[in-house]
C-alpha cells in the first residue's frame, strides 16, 4: 500500500527518520509520499517539497501542500495519511482524510501539540485533543499521553506508543574526566525554558554554595542571545559554557564529560536526547512533564522535579553533586535503561505496534 504523510521537521531529518524508518521497512507498504517544506530522501520515500522560497511560508505552503496532496491521492490512491504534530501537519491530514475518505494516523511530538502546556488556552485545548480523537489512529510518545487520548474519547485498541527506532549502542558510557556537572544538550527555543536552567544555577551558586558549578548548554536556537545575556546578569559568565551542535561522538563525549543531564523544559513528549545521556551513565534531573515518567524513576536514575519549580529543581541538583555515593548509585540505575528498554526501541517490536495499529484502522497485510 501506498501513504502519504504530512510533516515538518526542517532542519532535523534525523527525526524524521527516527519516526518513520519502522514504516519504511514494512513489507506492506510500498512507497511514502512525503510532503514537507525541504527535502528528505530514503529507499521508499517520495518527497514533494516548494523549490522556491516563498512556497514556504505558511499560508502559501499550505495550499502548496493541498494541491500536491489531492494529486497524489487522485493519482497514486493512498490508502492512510500521516500527520507528524498536530499543528498544522496532523490537522491537515485528518480533515483531508475525513474529506477524502480515507484512513488518517496523527503521531503526537508531545503535550505542546494539544495545547496542554498552556493554562490559559483552554478551547484549543479542547478542539485541538477533540480533533485528534477524530484521527483513525493516534500515536504517542507514552503511556500518559496514550492515557490521555484514551480517556478523551478514542478506543484503547487505537491508541499505540510508536518509539522512535533507537540503537542503544551508538551511545555508551566512557570513562572521561567530568568536566560538566550539569548538561543540557537541545535546540533553545522557548519551550525548552532554558531561562529556567539557568535561574537554578543561580540558585545552586548563590544559595547551595556550588561555586565552581560548571554547565554546558549545547546547541543551537534563536534565544542565544537572550539566554546569554541572561547568564551574564546574573553573573554566571564564568559557571555557564555554550557550546555548538555536533555529531553523534561529539555529543557522546559531552555526556561522558557530564555528571547530570538538567531539562527544564515544558510540553516534552519524550526525548531522544534524554535516553542518549541516561546511556551513557548520566542520571537526570528533569521536570516531571508528559511521558518522562516512562524512564526516570524518581529517586532512582534521576529526579522528577514538580513543572516550572526552580527552587526544587536546584535543591535536587545539589542533593546529587553534594553526595558523591548517590550520584554514583544513580549513574549505575541510569545506565540500566540499555537493557530495560532496548527492546521497545528496536525494529522488530516497532514493526510489531506499527502492524497493529494499521490492523486496528482496517488495514491488514
């Protein structure tokens, strides 16, 4: 059979990737149709993107998108389309399913997606997790979310976890001088709160007395700027290092520079960078948000800090570099997650939950 699928991911290829390489080895499954405003390429994948730049804009992209799209259906009859994200890839691909009466998944990134993270945003709350019931299948980062869609309407049989295909091996404890005590490694956009992360090392110096904390933020992002003019305000110039994206061994490395992997952001699904650092022996301290409870045990490989608490945040980070045995015992717990885990990452059990959910929407092999 034949899919199209709706997505974005400029930029980040290699989630994308991640989401969709399970699919792409299916036997059923002949060709993907992947529309999205850059280019992708894979054995399989067909990619329809804008070559010029002004396409690319939202407004424009979307009719660009719906004109390819209702071609490719009138010419190549795909029988399932996938919207990666809610807004606007897996809006758009149920209600072309619903119009064109086909068969619809939505692959939820994280709380972000339904508005949840946002107090105030209670009627796109509703319409946005309303209109993901609406999907023929829904797939989520982990159980809580799954728990949430099953209890908003949509049949648990319809509702399945598809983890992002993971190979625990490319990442690896190696012993190295800890040059870090804290590490974050993302892009810094405004729901990752680095500001937060940063308030806590305030904390941690000022308060717990951690003067020769040192941090790595590493990656890329538009609030730079701002996050490092907040870092020298606060006179962290000399605490806090920035440090570019790399590759796969750079980041390895960092980690293994590392004593505690630090995330403060809101609305995470549940991140790729988190099973990184906890393979490579890093414990983490983390905001307790959507599906990060599937792999941080509380008191166990990390902390679980209550959403946007910085004074805890900061109090458990002190608890682990101030107990040397701790911060060892929580090391070796979090490495354990190789082997708890690595089978709900692999491809044959992928290829499993995959199968089942185009089993559960009336698609057989």
């Amino acid at each position: 059979m034949n899919l199209l699928v709706f997505a974005g991911l400029r930029g980040r290829e290699h989630t994308l990737t991640y989401k969709i390489a399970p699919v792409l080895e299916m036997d059923q499954v002949d060709r993907v149709f992947i529309i999205r405003p850059g280019d992708y390429r894979n054995k399989k994948v067909t990619c329809i993107y804008p070559r010029q730049a002004w396409l690319r804009k939202s407004l424009f992209f979307e009719f660009f998108r719906l004109w390819q799209a209702l071609r490719i259906i009138i010419m190549h009859r795909p029988k399932v389309i996938i919207g990666i994200g809610m807004i606007p890839h897996g809006m758009s691909a149920v209600l072309l399913a619903k119009l064109t009466f086909r068969k619809s998944i939505l692959l939820l990134m994280g709380k972000n997606d339904l508005y949840l993270t946002y107090p105030d945003k209670r009627r796109m709350q509703k319409l946005l997790t309303w209109l993901a019931t609406k999907a023929s299948a829904v797939g989520t980062k982990g159980t809580n979310s799954r728990a949430y869609i099953i209890k908003h309407g949509k049949p648990e049989q319809q509702v399945f976890i598809p983890h992002h295909l993971f190979d625990f091996e490319n990442f690896s404890y190696q012993q190295h001088e800890k040059i870090y005590d804290l590490v974050y490694v993302g892009y810094m956009s405004f729901y990752k709160r680095i500001d937060l992360l940063i308030e806590a090392c305030e904390q941690l110096v000022s308060k717990y007395q951690q003067k020769s904390l040192r941090v790595a933020l590493v990656g890329n992002g538009h609030l730079i700027p701002q996050l490092k003019e907040k870092v020298y305000a606060l006179g962290l110039k000399d605490n806090i290092t920035f440090l570019p994206p790399g590759d796969r061994a750079y980041i390895q490395q960092v980690f293994n520079q590392s004593k505690i992997f630090a995330m403060t952001s809101q609305g995470e699904g549940l991140p790729n960078v988190l099973i990184e650092a906890m393979s490579c022996r890093i414990p983490a301290v983390i905001f307790d948000d959507a599906d990060i409870s599937d792999l941080v045990i509380d008191g166990v490989n990390g902390y679980l800090v209550p959403l946007h608490d910085v004074d805890a945040f900061a109090q458990r980070v002190n608890v682990l570099l101030s107990d040397r045995e701790k911060l060892e015992q929580f090391s070796l717990n979090a490495e354990k997650i190789k082997a708890d885990k690595a089978k709900d990452f692999s491809l044959p059990y992928l290829l499993s939950v995959w199968s089942q959910a185009f089993e559960s929407i009336g698609l057989s092999k």
